[in-house]
C-alpha cells in the first residue's frame, strides 16, 4: 500500500541524486512537446544508446507534427530505421495527423487530450505532460515498475491489475508535485542505471536504506512478471538478385512484421527454408525464375521473440515475376536483414565480392 509518509525523503533523495547523475541526452535538452513526445516512442522498447542518432535525425527532418503528419509511408520508414517496431511510427504520424486536425498542429498542452491522440497511452501522456508542460502525472514504464516493485517489496505480478494497481498508487503518492517532470525522468533513470534488471548496484542507489527487496534479499526476484515466451529459432534464405537498377525486392504485406518495407525475394525472415526449397517458394510466391549460386552472406537478425539467421544466396533471373527492381540507396525502405546482407556481400559499387 502506498505510504505517503515516505514521500518527501523518498523524493528528496531521488531528486538530489538526479540532479548530480542525470545522464546527458538530447531529448533533456528541451521543452519541445513534439520533440518529447517523439523521443517517448522512439525509447519504448529500445535502448537509449540505439536512440541517439535516429532521434536527431527524424526532428532534423521532421521539426514539427505538421511536418510528420505530411510523410509518405516510405519517408516514415527510413526516418525509422534502426529502431524497430514499426508501427509505432505509423500511431506517432496518426498522432501527429490528429494534432493538425484537432489542434492546429500544437501539441495540446493538457493530459487527457494528450491521452486522446491515437498511439498515446497511459504512459506517454503523464511523461509529455509533467516533462514538457510541468503538469502533475505520474508516469510508469518498466523502469519505474522495478524501482517500486523491488523498493517496496510488491509480490504481485506488475503486468497483472493487483500489481500494476500497487505500483502506480505508490509512485503516485512519491511524486513531487513541484517538479512531476524531472521526478518522472528520475525515476526512470535509477531504474535504467542503478536499479537494473540485473545485477542492481544497490551501493549507489540513493533510496537503498530502506528497500524492502535490498533488505530481505529479493532483488533477483522482483518485480514478478509472466515469463516471456521461448525464443524460436529460424534459419531463413532469401535470394540476392543484384543489377544496374539495384536489387531484387517485394513489399512486406500489411498486418506482417516490417510491413510496407522491401525484403529479398524469399518466403519471409520469419519461415525456414532449406536451400533446395528457395528457388520453389520464390516461383510460387512471385512467378520469379532464378538459377541459385551459393551463399554469400549471413547475417543475424531478431524480431519479437525470434533469433533469425539468414542465408543469402547469389542468384540471376530469367524472369522476375512480381518482384521489382529497388535502388541500392539510403532513401529506399529495405529492412535491417536486407540491409545487413548488402554490407557483407556487395561492394560500393553494388556488385558481389569476389
């Protein structure tokens, strides 16, 4: 239960901490709704070291929502690349298409309309409103869901109603009315730093004294959550078929992973395929006729739950079907597996290595 007692110590240290240990990044370096809003959804399952670049990049081309809500889907996909999820670039354009229609094109400046955009929840109004607007919400992702979990002892499931209940009426009753922004970006911080998933460096947390987890020994086992599902292992093949207009590709259908991006002709990164089925599932698929040569690069790859390895096999056309010829540039939507083919078996000049 939430014990507001604890509010103003707990605060108190968390806020001085932070002050001293805030890490330098470039979305605490602004009011900017926008520009807030947008490094909220780039930071939802992505690391902040993987941000960096695509943020400074997507503001330097897309500086306001109007300017956003006007980007072709193939514009949203590079301006995304690199960051994954895709379809949450698609809800941030919706959001920001709402905002032109609803707001003449100003991020509202209220929590509940923030809550209306589409693609904006629970967590990413509190953190726009208290960080850019200085208003009184309380935001939760997973780094705040540890620090609670594991400070005051919750042995509910946090991703179950009674745990997420515990959580947020906790955090609600620590938070600093006269700073909601910085104290939510605190948070968040000790969670991602020092409160880590694992292996916490207890020694240099600031509210450490009177942890329950660090107390009784708990770290390892909180916050409680519903295992995640097993990795599933897939030994993908697509065919690399390279010439002057650049390579071979098809359009990922929608409602699949990737969806509207270009992939090699195969059956898809998330079906295994073995090397004598490729050439069939490329002529079903696409009515393409390729003469298949050997394997000239594999790559990594993960999505959800699975850890992909594909094989790229050097092949010539003697029909292509379906498929279409797409350039060999940055402006072109390929995916991370195509394009981490291309570095390892094309030249600069777009040829096979030898």
């Amino acid at each position: 239960m939430p014990r507001r007692a604890d509010a103003a110590p707990f605060a108190a240290r968390l806020l001085r901490w932070f002050a001293a240990a805030r890490r330098d990044l470039p979305w605490r370096r602004t009011r900017d709704p926008w520009a807030i809003w947008v490094s909220e959804i780039m930071l939802q399952q992505t690391r902040v070291e993987a941000v960096r670049a695509p943020y400074e990049r997507f503001l330097a081309r897309f500086p306001t929502p109007a300017s956003f809500a006007a980007a072709s889907d193939d514009e949203l996909l590079v301006a995304w690349r690199g960051l994954g999820y895709y379809r949450r670039a698609r809800l941030l354009r919706d959001g920001a298409r709402a905002v032109v229609a609803a707001h003449d094109g100003a991020v509202p400046a209220d929590a509940a309309a923030l809550a209306e955009l589409p693609g904006v929840g629970a967590y990413t109004s509190a953190a726009v409103a208290s960080i850019a607007f200085g208003l009184v919400a309380v935001a939760v992702d997973g780094n705040v869901e540890r620090v609670v979990a594991r400070h005051r002892g919750v042995r509910e499931r946090v991703d179950a109603a009674p745990g997420r209940r515990a959580v947020r009426a906790q955090a609600e009753a620590w938070l600093d009315a006269a700073q909601p922004g910085d104290f939510n970006q605190a948070m968040m911080e000790l969670g991602a730093t020092v409160c880590a998933p694992t292996s916490p460096r207890c020694g240099d947390c600031p509210v450490a004294a009177d942890c329950v987890a660090r107390a009784e020994g708990l770290a390892a086992e909180l916050p409680r959550k519903k295992p995640p599902p097993a990795p599933i292992d897939v030994a993908a093949r697509a065919a690399l078929v390279v010439g002057p207009q650049g390579a071979l590709g098809c359009r990922i259908a929608a409602g699949q992973p990737n969806a509207g991006q270009i992939e090699l002709p195969g059956p898809g990164v998330l079906v295994s395929v073995d090397a004598d089925g490729l050439a069939d599932v490329v002529r079903e698929r696409f009515g393409a006729r390729l003469r298949l040569g050997g394997v000239v690069a594999t790559v990594k790859h993960a999505i959800t739950c699975h850890r992909i390895t594909l094989r790229a096999h050097a092949a010539t056309a003697s029909g292509i079907g379906s498929l279409q010829w797409h350039p060999l540039r940055d402006d072109t939507p390929w995916t991370t597996p195509s394009r981490k083919v291309f570095r390892q078996a094309l030249g600069d000049d777009g040829a096979l290595r030898a």
